[in-house]
C-alpha cells in the first residue's frame, strides 16, 4: 500500500463561454492545492475557449438531448433545466463509479440554480461548495440548500477576474480541496 496520499478529483462547473477565465483561474488553484480538476461546461450557447473534460455537448446527451435542441427549448430557464439534469446526472454516475471527491460549482442565478440541483444529488460528506452570486438569499429556499452545502458570495464576479474575485475562488477552490 502506497503512503502517498490520493489526489482529490473536484469536478468544476460552470458556463465556459461567459467565465472561461474564472473556471481556467479555479483550476489552477485547485491543481496548485493537490487536487485534480475536471472541468465541465454547462453552456448553453457556445463552446469555451478550453477543452473541458466533459463539454456542453456531453451533459445534454447524458440529458438524453442535444445542445441545440436544449438551446431551443423555449427559454433560458428550460434549457438550464435540462442541463441541470444532465449535470446532476453525470455527476451521480461519476461519483457512483468512484471518480468525485468533490464538486465546486460557479454561477449566477440560474447557474446557482443548476449548482443546487448537483449538490443534492450527492450523499452527505462529499465537499460541495457553490460560488454564487445569490448565495444564501431569499431567492433560493432553504429546501433546496444540502445540509452540508457551503457557499460564498461571489460580488466580485460580475466584474471579471478581478482581485476580489480571485480572492472568492481561492478560498472557495482550497475548501473544496481540503
């Protein structure tokens, strides 16, 4: 049996094509605190500036759609919908097969709504922190936060990757790490 210990696999959501610098900036925070990141895209209407590991294309199949049939589904809020689905869905069966410690998830409103849907899928122990705009407002009922949910504000997002917002992400990534 090796002493070395286990390398932490943190999957990392959010929506590549709007915070590509955010999610790439999270990664190396958590490679640079001894986990793995898996970075997964939850974009609706078009692909990051990287290669994640699994891409929106990946979570609506496991949706059992496709990006552009979800990106024309009515409505912003049906599409997040059905890539929450697929999200939570991919996560599960990551987990279940032993390839998730765990989840950080970035987002504004609906992304913190996809966020909670991943959480909850996940049984309790397993670090899942959410960098939300809204965190812990009356926007999201309390039924919906996980018992061992962590959250943090993310104020400095909305203008960037900026030194608040690098702060936040830090914090956040080497919670989720540690």
């Amino acid at each position: 049996m090796s002493d070395e210990p286990k390398v932490p696999n943190i999957l990392v959501f959010g929506t590549g094509d709007t915070k590509a610098d955010e999610l790439q900036f999270m990664a190396e925070v958590i490679r640079a605190a001894g986990g793995r990141p898996v970075l997964i895209d939850v974009s609706v209407l078009a692909d990051p500036p990287y290669q994640p590991d699994f891409t929106r294309h990946d979570i609506a199949a496991v949706a059992e759609t496709t990006i552009e049939a979800i990106a024309t589904s009515g409505d912003e809020y049906s599409a997040m919908a059905l890539m929450a689905k697929g999200a939570a869905t991919l996560t599960r069966k990551l987990f279940d097969e032993g390839k998730v410690d765990g989840v950080i998830l970035l987002g504004g409103s609906m992304g913190t709504d996809l966020a909670l849907d991943v959480a909850a899928c996940l049984p309790l122990g397993v670090p899942k922190f959410i960098v939300s705009t809204i965190a812990y407002s009356h926007l999201i009922p309390p039924e919906r936060i996980a018992p061992d949910l962590m959250m943090i504000l993310w104020a400095g997002g909305l203008h960037g990757l900026n030194p608040i917002c690098k702060s936040v992400l830090s914090q956040a990534c080497g919670a989720v790490v540690g």
